[in-house]
C-alpha cells in the first residue's frame, strides 16, 4: 500500500490521548474513592468531572475526524477555497507564509503546475510540524522538484519587496508571536509581492480583537497602494462544508479571508 502524506489536523492526536486519558483516570479514580473511602461526595465530584472531560474528549475527536484529510476533509475545504480565491495564472513564483505541514503548498503546487514555490515556517517544539515532515509529503505527493522550504518568521520575512508573483497563507497571522499587531504582519506578507502580484490570506480577520474594523483595514490598504482587495468574514457561517457544531468560539470562528491584487 502507497504510504499517504501526513498533513496533520487542527485537532493534534496528542490532545487527544490526554483528554481521553484524564477522563478515564478521574472516573478509576472515583471508582476507587467510593470502594476504599465511601465518600460519595467525593466520588460524585470526581464523576462529574471524568463525565464532562470525556464529553469534551468526544466533542473533540468528532471535530478531529471532520477535519481531517481523507475523512472529513473540512482543512481541505478551507485550503481549496483560498486557492479558489488566488487569480493567478500559475507563471512564476509563489510564497506559501506558515506552511505547517505542507498541505496548502502541496495543493497550490498542484494546482499551478508551472509555478515555483517557497514555502516558509517558524515550525519549532511547541507545533506539531517540522521541515522534514513538509519535505517528505512533498516528495509523496510528487511536487518536490518545485518547492523550497525554508525557517522563517511570519513578522519579519527574509525577502526583498516585491519578491513574488502571489502568496498565500492559511490561518497563520493571528499565531505569529513575534508580532503583536497583527494588522503589520499581513502588511509584510504583501509587501513581498510584486505590483500587480496577487495574494489569498485567510485569517480569523472577523476577531475584531485581532484585526478592528476590517472595512476599515481594507481601506488603510488601498490607500497604501494594493490596487484590489476583497473581504469576505464570518466565513464559517457561509461554507457549506463547515458544520455548525465546529463553529464554537473556542474552535473556530470570525474567519475570513482577503484576497486580490497588489
């Protein structure tokens, strides 16, 4: 059997094991209080809260399965609708800004088969992804000819203005720890490509807490010199892939996305 690529998932296995783990260990552990102590208070609230801890175990591993690759595919959605959003003829060269582990850049490769792509990543201990992992479903999926990867930081790219023909990023900006105003980090990924290159950012722009007023980004932005841009937000409300019980606020929500031509 052909070995798959390994993208990940937004929900990592590791969380996983631990909400599952937990759960079980505080419901043994009431089992045990009640047979050794007799302390039904005790056992109560050890129970209460293996039971909730296992519901949100549950909550998570569905959410987990809905996005995954291959099952649920609700990532793949969510990628495929920003590529469907870059109007680029595919000649030249692309920027894929926080590539994770590759999925974006791997699809973007697919979907422009002329193109050459740099993909760059902060990676590191805390993210489940690494370089090599970006590397090998490269290779798997046959694009690895035509994709460098590279460490980098989203708030403070090693590229000259005006570098790139498109970019993209998915779900990257809000992450970037190294840059507080978040509104300054988009403003480096465009600064990267060409006049009249064109971009396709999806971020949780609808979060006012991250971004503001986003009609108001947009303006700042053009008279700065993009000569077209679009929003769209609140996108988890009008994709028909994404389900209603993800759209939670602490799993996803005021996602958006803009797009267009520098």
């Amino acid at each position: 059997m052909k070995e798959q690529a390994n993208y990940g998932n937004w929900v990592p296995e590791k969380a996983l094991y631990l909400l599952f783990g937990g759960a079980a260990i505080l419901l043994v552990v009431a089992v045990g209080v009640q047979i050794v102590l007799g302390k039904p208070v005790i056992t109560g609230l050890l129970g209460v809260a293996g039971v909730l801890v296992l519901i949100e175990a549950i909550y998570m591993y569905v959410c987990h399965e809905t996005f995954a690759f291959g099952k649920g595919n609700m990532m793949a959605g969510v990628h495929q609708h920003l590529v469907d959003h870059l109007e680029w003829d595919g000649e030249g060269t692309l920027l894929d800004i926080g590539c994770g582990a590759a999925a974006l850049t791997v699809r973007c490769a697919k979907a422009f088969p002329n193109s050459q792509i740099t993909a760059m990543d902060y990676w590191g201990v805390e993210w489940n992804y690494a370089k090599e992992q970006c590397e090998k479903n490269a290779r798997l999926e046959g694009v690895e000819n035509r994709i460098t990867f590279q460490k980098g930081d989203a708030a403070k790219l090693e590229f000259e203005d005006g570098t790139f023909d498109a970019a993209v990023s998915n779900f990257v900006f809000h992450e970037v720890r190294t840059a507080k105003d978040k509104r300054k980090v988009v403003k480096e990924a465009l600064r990267v490509v060409k006049k009249g290159g064109v971009f396709s950012f999806q971020d949780m722009f609808s979060q006012r807490a991250l971004y503001g007023d986003m009609e108001e980004f947009v303006r700042e932005l053009k008279a700065e010199g993009i000569s077209d841009i679009h929003y769209i937000g609140n996108l988890e409300k009008k994709l028909d892939f994404i389900p209603g019980f993800v759209t939670m606020p602490w799993m996803i929500s005021g996602m958006g996305i803009i797009y267009g031509r520098k």
